[in-house]
C-alpha cells in the first residue's frame, strides 16, 4: 500500500484542525466532526489547545484514501509555533495549504508558501470558509496568483458563497475553458507540450492533461486551488480526490538499510523519552540498537505506528510510515536514524528574535524549574535556554508573548511549577567588523596553562556559521588537544564583547604548542608538568576574545519587513507612527479607498505597532510582518548581560590573577 505523509498548514483561525477532522470524518475515522470552539477535535490534544482553540503541538492521525495510507500532520498557524512547523516540514511528501476565504492571504500564510516553494514540497491549496459572510472566491484566486504564487488553478466553481448553501462543483473533461488554463499553466513548464498544442489540439486528451497536471503538482511547479467549507463539507471531497490524484504517495523500500529522521521528542507519563520518526526505507525493530550522539546505544524497547485514525502497537516500524519509539534516552529532534540525513527542523524559519527571564514563584522550586525547562528544550530546541550565574537568572528564546503562555500552562499542568516572566527583550547579535589576531606562548608570562594557542578571527558571509581552520600541522599536537580549541571556539563565540552570539566568522588557529606527558624521576605521571585537554579549554577563550577586541564587533538588531493596508486616508498618520518606531516605509502604494505601506521596522517595535494600528487605522488596518535581517544598531548600544561562564568575565578573572602573580 501506498504511503503520503501530508502536512495541513495555515495562518492561526484559517480553519485548518476543522479541515482535518473534516477529513478524517470522510475517510471513516471518526463518526462525528469535531468542533475546535468546543475543544473536541482529534489533533488538539493539550488543555490550552482546547481552551484557546490553536493548535500548539504538531499532531499525527493516519487515514485511507482507496489505495493510499495518508499520515496526516496537523501544524500550529499560530507565528509564535513556527519551530512546530518547521519539524514537521522535513518528514512531509505533500502540504494543503488553508486559506480563509474571509480573512484572504494572511501574514503566515505568505510565510509559509515561501518555505513550501524553497524546500519544493508539493502542495494543493484549499480556501476554506465559503459558506462565511464575506467570503471572496475569483478575488482572493487573483491575489493568490498575486501574492503567493502565479502558478495556480482553479480547479472547479463556487456558487452560493456566504451561505450554508455554499457549494464547490469541480472542473471536468467537459469545461473547455478549464481545459485551455491547464494548457496555458502547464505549457510553462513543458516545452514539448507546447509543441504538440500547437501542431495539433486533438493530440492532448483531457486525461494526459491531468496526468502532466499531476506530474507537476509533484514537481512542486504548479499548485491546483480548491474551493469548500470545512464546516459544512463542501469541496472536501474533490480535496480528497485531489490529495490522492495529484500528490506524491509512494511505495516505501522495506528491504533496505534503515533510514529515517526524528521529528519530534516529547515525555511520556512516567518521564520518559519517545520520539517520533518517519521513516524513509528500511525498518527499525524491537530490540534494535541505535547510535545517537557518541558511542553508546541506546536500545529501542517499545514501538507504535500510526494507523487508520490510531496508534498500533507493533513490533516494526517501516519504510513510509510514522512511528513512536521508546527507549532512546539520547534522542534529540532532528536525529537521523540510520543512514538518514536527520534534517528534522533544521533552518527552514527565522530563529526566534526574543527572549525573557522566567523565575519560580516559590524559590524552593528553582532547582525543579530548571530540569523541567530542560525538558521542554528537548522537545524544542529553539527555546535556547541561557543560565546567568551571577545574577541567578535563566533566559528563555521566544517567537512571541503566547508563547509565554504556552510554557507557564505546561509547567504548572505537567510539573506543577508556577512561574512569572519578566518584559521581552530582543536578541541582537555581533558582526565582526574586521579582523584580528592574539597568541599566547606555552610556560611564558602571562599564560598560567600549559599550552600554546594563536588564533585569528576574520567576518564570514552572512548565515554561513562559524567555521574553524588549521595553519598548523594536524600532527602538531594530539588531535583531544586540537579538538578541545575548536569546541571552545564555538562555545566562546556564543557571547562576542557586548555579550550576544557571533553567528558568522572564521576562526584559524595559527599557533600550538603543548607540554609532553612526563613525570619526576621514578613516579607517577605528574600532570602538573604536562598538558591536558583543560590547558587548551580555559586558555583558549581569554586569546580568541583578545582577538576579537582587537578585531572589533558591531551590534546588529533583528528587522521585520512589514506590509500595512490601512484606509488611504489614515496613511498620514500611520507614517509619523511608523517613524516614531524607527521603521523605514517605501514610497506608499497609494489608491482610492486602501493603501499599502511596505518597509522594514525593528524587531522589538513589532508589538507596539500591533498595538498602535487599530486607533490608527479605525480598526481596519491589516498588518503582516516576518523576519528579513539584522542591521547595524544606531543609539545606545544594547549590553546582554553576561553570565558566569561568560569568555569575557573568564579572561578579565585571569588577566586579574595573573597581575596578582
């Protein structure tokens, strides 16, 4: 049988859990649509799902269509759970994306048509809510052709639209006008097409168009739109027959070497771990010894597979499914399995650009606050936990403030900590400005370590890492002594001068030197007089961060690219707002009755414009925003607070003791 792992995406209130239970209740999986205002749907399992009605947590229900076994991943609209998404997106053969037919192209839903079109993921549109007052269907057709792709297609008619009557009749062999757009859409893609088109009509059959429709629908070259109302049902079905003509369902290679990708990480009642996995070819089996992070196994001791609306025990997971495994205490998202490429979650969106103090009520809990926020990192690794030693403080990353939320309700229902959280602040990162250089020599003052250390720093492209080089001899010194510098590297760089990350830079060591293993006459080895891994650990951040000052940083800050439609005559005002912000707006797109304003505006301005809009608009403002890149800061220049840890604090310690010596 054949497999589709298919994602349902959209902007948060698109109606995307209603399409899935929708689906799920065509396909026979369950007797009744669930209701997300009553907190009775499949996929939204949490209590704070229920009660705020969002989907926070990727969710997994499996289903039949015919000959095709679709395992459904139903993902967070909300921006603040992008991470969700993002995971998800690398486990998915196919994607429907949701648009309301009401509220049209929302700001994350351009967001994550982009992401479907970079990682080519084959994807279907359905505009959901035609039976809604205000609903648009040929208008919101031309913007979707506008704003997110030109390369749709109607595929059927709408009738009765803002009623309960609303209905979506699909195209057949008999529209000849549907025939001719598919001819036009598909002709950009194939030139041979073109030439039989042109050198007889008659030679293209309506079914060999569906076929080359289908074909590049699975190429991620052209995306079909349907039409419907996931309340009342209408359009779901040619949705279905859709999802199994034109998307890519395929038949897994179970006699292979196991390959898959860990997606997902969450803990069971008693604690432990489970993650779950699509697998890509293969099997994994109970009993099966897998490798993560190092040289220990970790042994698989229970397995489930999703299956026709719910979770199997089995004794196998295989080649095109998605399974649950438990035994794998060093797990993490994004783990490959086997010989798979372990991609899960990996740089599809924006890091998250804010972050918070969070602190327990009690302070007798601090100590539990940690190991649950441990916890809940594993589960999401882009909550970055920082711990300030000095102050007593950790900080947690954040795409938003209902994110916030999120995390206080799952650690008081699921650990039974409460917690307050401190205003947001953005995180701003370091640029190198040019280059520099320090060493310091083995058994030569100031250096109290054993070891011999030169590095140099130079800026590297944007988004490209950091990345570290040799100018010395790999055999020079043992490679534990070499390895110990580079893990330090990144480590150090994680807090430049003014104490945020450094994410782009090449850094070279030109320099080593190390005391051989010795001892004193007839004992035992003395490692006072020879050099170990901690020698090149603790020597290391006080020469790059020399380097660096020598080299010099420049804040950046995070910048969102806005668009704002607002009445044309509210443009005034919302200028001056705007410029109060800090933001720079484009030549505006003036028009009768809306404008659009375009631009970029800082991260941390981003709340407060969602906050000023509505009084500066009467209430009829849209706004969209995303993550574009940092700039330069101009004004004070924003100090993070540094940690124990901090390289800085380290090297200013020991340039402190070595003056005392």
């Amino acid at each position: 049988m054949r497999t589709l792992n298919l994602g349902i995406l959209a902007h948060v209130d698109a109606g995307k859990t209603s399409l899935t239970e929708r689906l799920l209740y065509a396909a026979g999986v369950i007797d009744e649509v669930g209701s997300v205002d009553d907190g009775s749907t499949q996929t939204d399992s949490l209590a704070l799902e229920r009660q705020r009605g969002i989907t926070i947590k990727s969710a997994v229900v499996s289903f039949a269509i015919d000959d095709v076994t679709v395992n459904l991943i139903d993902t967070p609209g909300h921006p603040d759970f992008i991470a969700e998404v993002e995971r998800a997106l690398s486990v998915l053969d196919g994607a429907v994306l949701v648009v309301s037919a009401v509220e049209g192209i929302q700001a994350q839903t351009r967001v994550l048509m982009r992401t479907l079109q970079r990682l080519r993921i084959p994807t279907l549109i359905f505009v959901n809510k035609l039976d809604r007052r205000g609903a648009q269907a040929p208008e919101l057709l031309r913007r979707i052709a506008e704003r997110l792709s030109s390369e749709v297609i109607a595929m059927g008619s709408t009738s009765g639209l803002g009623s309960r009557g609303a209905a979506f009749t699909p195209y057949g062999r008999g529209d000849a006008e549907f025939t001719s757009k598919m001819i036009e859409l598909l002709a950009e893609h194939d030139e041979q097409l073109l030439k039989t088109y042109v050198e007889d009509e008659e030679a293209l059959s309506y079914d060999a168009l569906r076929e080359r429709l289908a074909e590049q629908t699975q190429r991620a070259l052209v995306h079909p739109v349907y039409f419907g109302s996931a309340i009342t049902g209408a359009g779901t079905d040619a949705l279905i027959a859709g999802i199994r003509e034109l998307l890519p369902a395929t038949e897994g290679v179970v006699d292979a070497p196991a390959s898959g990708s860990v997606f997902k990480v969450e803990r069971g009642p008693a604690g432990e771990k489970i993650a779950f996995v699509r697998m890509f070819s293969g099997a994994i089996r109970i009993r099966d010894r897998l490798r993560f992070h190092g040289d220990r196994e970790s042994k698989v001791t229970a397995i489930s597979v999703f299956s026709s609306g719910s979770v199997l025990t089995k004794p196998e997971v295989s080649a095109g499914q998605i399974g649950k495994l438990w035994g794998l205490g060093e797990v993490q998202i994004g783990d490959a399995i086997g010989t798979g490429t372990g991609t899960a979650g990996r740089g599809y969106f924006a890091p998250p650009t804010l972050e918070t103090v969070i602190a327990p009520t009690k302070p007798s809990d601090k100590g539990n606050l940690q190991v649950a926020l441990s916890q809940l990192a594993e589960q999401d690794p882009l909550i970055n936990l920082r711990q300030d030693d000095v102050r007593q403080e950790t900080f947690v990353s954040l795409y938003g403030e209902v994110q916030k939320e999120v995390i206080q309700t799952t650690l008081a229902a699921e650990f039974g900590i409460d917690v307050s959280f401190r205003e947001t602040t953005t995180i701003c990162v370091e640029r190198l400005d040019g280059s520099g250089a320090a060493v310091e020599f083995n058994k030569q003052d100031p250096n109290p370590f054993l070891a011999t250390i030169g590095l140099r720093v130079e800026p590297a492209p944007v988004n490209s890492g950091v990345s570290f080089g040799l100018e010395v001899e790999l055999g020079s010194m043992p490679y534990a002594f070499i390895k110990a510098v580079e893990e330090t590297v990144h480590e150090t760089l994680q807090q430049g001068l003014h104490g945020w990350q450094i994410p782009d830079a090449t850094v070279t060591m030109t320099h080593s030197g190390y005391s051989a293993r010795q001892s004193h006459a007839h004992a035992v080895f003395d490692k006072s007089m020879s050099s170990t891994a901690g020698d090149f650990r603790h020597l290391t951040p006080l020469v790059l961060m020399t380097a660096l000052q020598e080299a010099g940083t420049t804040v950046h800050e995070p910048m969102h690219h806005f668009r704002l439609d607002v009445p044309t005559d509210t443009v005034r005002g919302v200028l001056a707002a705007l410029a109060r912000l800090r933001a720079i707006p484009q030549v505006p797109a003036l028009a009768a009755e809306t404008s659009t304003l375009e631009g970029e505006i800082p991260a941390a301005a981003v709340y407060q414009l969602e906050q000023q809009l509505p009084a500066l608009s009467r209430g009829e403002g849209v706004l969209e925003s995303a993550f574009e890149r940092y700039q330069p800061v101009t004004g004070p220049i924003p100090n993070r607070p540094r940690t124990d840890n901090d390289p800085l604090n380290r090297r200013d310690y020991l340039l402190h003791v070595l003056r005392r010596v």
